[in-house]
C-alpha cells in the first residue's frame, strides 16, 4: 500500500498529527507513507522515524520578488509530477478546514480513497468526508481522518526531533522554569509590565525566550536578579533550551506544542484560541484562559500559583 498525507499548514498544526501519523506505521508496518509539507512546517516532521518520503514546497507567498515566486511554482509543479507517478492507494487531508491548495495533492495523486474536510460548496473530489468537532483537539481530529483506514488512538504522543548537539549546550544551566514572553496575536501577548510583576513575585530562578520582536522587552526583565534572558540563535536552538527545562510557562501559539512534543511538562496561557482543539497535548489541567480570552487579563496571582504547584 502507498499512502500520502497532506499537513500544509502551521508547524504546531503538524506536530499534533504526529501521533495519528505514528498510529498508522503501527497498523500498516510495511506501507509506503509519505507526506507533504511546506518549507513552513517542515521542522515538524523532518527525521520522522515513522514517514518514508518527505515532498516540501515553499509557498509562493512567503517569498518575495518574482523570481523566487517563479522558483517557488516550479517546485510545487516538480512535486506534482513525483506524486502522480507514485501512484497511491491512499490520500489523508489534515486540514481542519477545507483548503483547496492542499486538496491539489490529492487530486493529483488520483488515489482511489481520498479522505478530507468537505468544500461547503460541494466541489471536492474527496471519497470520504471528516466531520470537524470544535469540541475536539487537533490531535483527535487527525485520527478521525483515518477513521476509513480503521485506525484508532492508543496513548500516542506527539513527537519533535533535535538533534543531541542542541540539548547538550544548554544542559549546565539547569534550567527548573523556562518562560517564553512571546506570541504572534495581540489578545495572546501580555505587557512588559505583567510580566515583569509575575517574575518579580516567584521565589524561583526564570529563563526566558523571546521572538526576536520581544527582544528588547526580554532584555529589561533580565535585569530583575531571578531573570536570565537567553537568546537563541535558530528555531532549533530554542528547541535545545526548552528541552532542558523542568517546566515550559508560554503565551499560546506554535510554541505551546513543542515542549509536550520533547517530553517536558507545559503551562499554556491562553487568549482566544479554542482550549478543547487547541490545549497542549496532554497537559490539558495546565491551561490558563480569562473569560475575556486575553491573556493580559489573567490573574497575575493565579499564574504564580500554577507555576509553583507544577515547578
């Protein structure tokens, strides 16, 4: 059998299909599973011990001038070719919303059972069709897209390769509490000041990380005497620190599923996003969210108490 799946998405989103993707190598050992991905995400899944081949495309949209766009179409056109000769018997959409750009690929692989998230138009060409629960995690979801290939859920955990080189330079540091002070959306961010309040109220040495865009915030909390600022220097670096840690405190966004992803226990403090879908797998009980869905708006007192229940 030869399969190919689909994730064309964010790196987070690709992580929490890690886990269905694990389940399915256990129930067909001997099929050829292959995926595509976008030069994005593609740190989700490189040295997956359970895909054979990885196709990656960049997105004409994250690059700039048309040369590159050019390039960019070229390559995605190449990975069209290579599918359509591989002939597969399965094609898995994990996309929780219908996206036409991925539902190419399958199209393309002209496989005989395509499985994905109905248009709302009615113009897919999927055989079977996902029902989307808000009220389940993206990981569950992922399985209810290989409901058709008899897969189900058996404690699976979701999974981030680094390499040892990344967690060894950070291990003298003995990192207890590593605390992440960015995110992409504003209802998720929270204010050097309420930062600075929580930092300053916890009996207890603090790492942070921080989005090159919050590198100078992360600066000034580093000059309070328990906070220690280290700056990264690729995704992969920062992956080695958060690997280190006892206890992983980030605003929500893709960085919330990385730690879960390396072993590491993960208080999330959530904005607007969905918990049910979107909570990091496993630590569920460790999620934060005020009922305004601002994370500034969350008890200063109530996150110290978390940190320090956990730490």
């Amino acid at each position: 059998m030869k399969i190919l799946l689909v994730r064309n998405d964010n790196l987070g989103d690709l992580i929490c299909t890690t886990p269905a993707i694990e389940a399915l190598r256990k129930k067909y050992p001997k099929a050829q599973i292959d995926i595509v991905v976008n030069s994005y995400n593609f740190l989700g899944i490189r040295n997956n011990p359970f895909v054979d081949n990885i196709y990656v495309y960049t997105k004409p949209k994250h690059v700039k001038g048309i040369g590159n766009k050019l390039k960019a179409l070229i390559g995605k056109i190449k990975i069209f070719n290579d599918i359509r000769k591989e002939k597969y018997n399965v094609c898995v959409v994990f996309r929780g919303g219908y996206s036409s750009s991925a539902e190419q690929f399958s199209n393309i692989s002209k496989a005989k059972m395509r499985i994905g998230v109905k248009d709302k138009k009615g113009r897919d060409k999927f055989t079977h069709h996902v029902l989307v629960n808000p009220h389940k995690h993206e990981v569950e979801f992922c399985f209810d897209c290989l409901n058709p290939l008899s897969i189900e859920y058996n404690n699976e955990k979701t999974f981030f390769y680094i390499e040892n080189e990344y967690i060894e330079k950070y291990k003298k540091l003995n990192i207890r509490l590593l605390f992440h002070i960015s995110a992409r959306m504003k209802d998720n961010q929270m204010s050097y000041n309420k930062l600075k309040h929580i930092f300053k109220n916890l009996n207890e040495k603090i790492f942070i990380t921080a989005d090159p865009k919050d590198w100078e915030t992360a600066c000034k909390l580093a000059e309070l005497n328990n906070v220690t600022f280290i700056k990264t220097e690729s995704f992969l670096d920062w992956a080695g620190v958060i690997k280190n840690a006892k206890l992983f405190v980030t605003l929500e966004g893709g960085a919330m599923h990385i730690a879960p992803a390396l072993g590491i226990k993960t208080i999330a403090l959530f904005g607007r996003s969905n918990i049910n879908k979107w909570y990091p797998w496993g630590y569920k009980h460790l999620v934060l969210q005020d009922k305004s869905k601002i994370a500034e708006n969350i008890q200063s007192e109530i996150i110290i108490k978390k940190i320090e229940e956990n730490i």
